[in-house]
C-alpha cells in the first residue's frame, strides 16, 4: 500500500499574462513528471506535470493556457506508472489519474474541465488508476491499469471501465476488432516495460 500525493487545484484558468502585460513565452519546463502530446490538427502541445496540465502553441512555443486537474491524485514511482495523456478526434483531451479510477476532460476550445468519476466493473477493492490512454478508429478509450497488470475499455457516456484480455490477433473478425486488439497489445507491452523500469513517469509522443 502507497500514500498517494492528492494535489487539489482550484476550477478555472490561470491568467498567463506577465506583470508587464506583456504575454510570456517560455518552453514546457523539465519536471519529475511530463507527459507531452501534440495536436498536429489544431498546432498544439499538451504537457502534464505533477502541478497541471499546460496547452502551447507547438510553433512559437507560446504558452496558451495553465489548466488546473480539480481533485488530481497522483502516485510517484515506484508504485505506479504514470497518468497519461489522449486527445479524441473532435481534439477534447483527458488525463488520467494513475491511483484512482477517475478521468478529466478539457474541452478544446473552452478549455473548460470536467471530472468523469469511472465506475468499475471489477477490482473495485483495489487501488485502480490508468496509464497508456488510447483512442480506437471508432471512439473506444483503451486504457492499462497503473499499479497493476490490467487492460480496461472505457465507456466515457456511461462512465464505467471494463476490465478486458488480450484476444489473440487471428481470431479478430473484421477491423474495429483487429484495432482494439491493436490497441491492447500496446498498452500491455508498455505496461510491462513501465513495471520494469519502476514506474519512470515520463512519456513523449
């Protein structure tokens, strides 16, 4: 059992402003925690550290926004993987806790954030967070399991998450078969590589 790190922010956006009124330009900062990805389509990079979530111009690397996570529960290495970060196809991003079933969203031109509190479907007794967040061609969220070997689909309308197993690729009938297939060997291959390396919490896209 680990003490998780409960970092509570404040709903709503930081002013980005410098003192001068000027607007500030500065890079995504090293942190223990970094998880970066790029929106191509809108020219965007999202960088979550142990603090909040920032959106940057990926350009002129202007920062465009601080967004505070409202109730974010974070756990360090070694006793999880990190949370992650996906962007849908409408470009909406969620991040996820690594130690509790809950994910945010933010909506990509508000920047507004909403809490999805994930009802499970099995291990509810145990300390279930998600890393390695993937959407699939028709809109399935894909996630690994942070603290333990886990594969999950979850269905954001009805807020639950369903624990899965890896079907074998030869048995996949036709395409949105084969990419959930996809889709869980990846988060399981990475989820052991997590495991083994202690729960580094730093990913790029």
């Amino acid at each position: 059992m680990f003490k998780p790190l409960k970092l509570v922010a404040a709903t709503g956006l930081l002013a980005l402003s410098a003192c001068d009124g000027s607007v500030r330009r500065e890079g995504p900062q090293e942190e223990v925690l970094q998880v970066v990805r790029v929106d191509v389509k809108s020219n965007r990079r999202w960088v979550l550290n142990h603090e909040a979530l920032t959106v940057y111009d990926n350009l002129n690397r202007r920062r465009l926004r601080r967004i505070a996570l409202p109730d974010w529960t974070l756990a360090g290495p070694p006793h999880a993987c990190p949370p992650d970060v996906v962007l849908d196809a409408s470009g909406a991003v969620y991040v996820s806790s690594n130690v509790e079933p809950v994910l945010w969203r933010v909506d990509p031109q508000r920047f507004e954030v909403t809490r999805i509190a994930l009802a499970l479907g099995q291990d509810a007794d145990k300390d279930v967070g998600f890393t390695r967040l993937s959407v699939i061609g028709d809109g399935t969220l894909l996630a690994a399991g942070a603290t333990f070997e886990s594969l999950w689909r979850i269905d954001l309308p009805n807020a639950t998450a369903t624990k899965l197993s890896v079907p074998r690729p030869d048995l996949a009938e036709h395409d949105q078969q084969r990419d959930v297939v996809r889709g869980l060997q990846q988060a399981a291959e990475y989820e052991r590589r997590c495991q083994g390396a202690g729960g580094e919490h730093r990913a790029r896209e």
